[in-house]
C-alpha cells in the first residue's frame, strides 16, 4: 500500500488516480463526520462533496504535521459547520415546516441501539446535537469547541450537558431504567 505522503505529492502533481486513492482511502471517515453533524443524508452527501472539493484544492497546503487523515478531518469539520451556518442565515429567511410523520429507514447492516442513538441525537436542537458529537463523538475539547463555534467553553458544557440530558430521556426506552428524578417533569409536593 502506497504511503499517503507519496500519493499526496502525487496527488499535487495532477495524477488523478492519486485522488481517487486517497478519496477511497479516506472517504468512509470523512463522510462518516459529514453526515453526524448534518443529519440530514441528502445535505450531507451534498456538503461532503464540498468538503472533498475544499480538501483536493488545499492540498498543496498540507504539510505532514499531522496524519493526513486528521488533516482532511479538521477541513471537514470546518466545512461542515460553515455550510450549517450558512444554511442557518438562509433558513431565517424561509419558514421550516416539520413533518412529524417522517419515516425514517433504518439501514439494515447497523444495529438497533446504533440507529436508535443516531435518531435521538438528530432530535437534539442544533447547537446542542453539534457540540454533543464534535466533544463525545469527535473528541474535541470544549476550548475547541468554543473556538470553532464562537461561543464560551462555558456554553459548550452547558449545550453538552443538556444534550446529554435529552438524549437519556429520548433513550430510557432501551435500557429499561426509570428516569432519575431529577429530570422528570411534574411539581414537587409541598411541605
């Protein structure tokens, strides 16, 4: 198998079968990122091809002080959050309608609790369901995080937390674990 170092510098060159490699040899991870935070399959299919259009144009940018996948993954976030702001500022502009009655089809080579968490996180609000799968998913910091979004670490934990939160409720059905008490919704008795 060919290094990455040399397809890169192949790839600089204009071979485009070095592409095509590096594009298999990264798509199923890059993709993989893409489509968590997007959710939607046809957006993301739509923002990773940006994504593969801004990582190819860049290339000659890389500098090998990162594995290149990490590299490639960094753009993808990148990418990915800028088309979702993007879309955010055009979405004020439109009104959303939301069709509950959605079916959703589960893809039959994952598992039941995989999709099952898949669906809960993409309930999640926005801002919460991003920083939920940039900090568990992804592994970033919440200085990271915060950084990237342009919000406060302190805004990260709390959106981290309350997404936490939800998805505990939205997944209690299968663990067969009442709710704590604490985050049921009913009044406490008086004194």
């Amino acid at each position: 198998m060919e290094t990455d170092h040399l397809l890169i510098r192949r790839a600089i060159d204009g071979d485009e079968r070095a592409l095509r490699q590096l594009w298999s040899r990264y798509a199923p991870r890059i993709d993989a990122v893409v489509q968590r935070l997007v959710g939607d399959p046809d957006l993301a299919a739509d923002i990773a091809q940006e994504v593969w259009m801004q990582i190819f144009r860049a290339l000659h940018t890389y500098r090998g002080d990162a594995q290149f996948g990490t590299w490639a993954h960094r753009i993808a976030v990148n990418r990915t959050l800028n088309a979702l702001r993007k879309i955010r500022r055009l979405g004020k502009l439109e009104v959303e309608i939301e069709d509950e009655t959605a079916i959703v089809e589960d893809d039959s080579d994952r598992s039941f609790v995989a999709a099952s968490i898949e669906r809960a996180a993409a309930r999640l609000p926005e801002g919460a369901r991003t920083v939920f799968l940039l900090h568990d998913v992804e592994g970033y910091t919440h200085e990271d995080i915060a950084a990237e979004l342009g919000i406060t670490v302190g805004a990260s934990k709390s959106q981290l937390f309350k997404a936490r939160a939800k998805l505990r409720r939205l997944l209690a059905h299968l663990v067969d674990v009442p709710t704590p008490a604490t985050e049921r919704h009913h009044a406490a008795p008086r004194s």
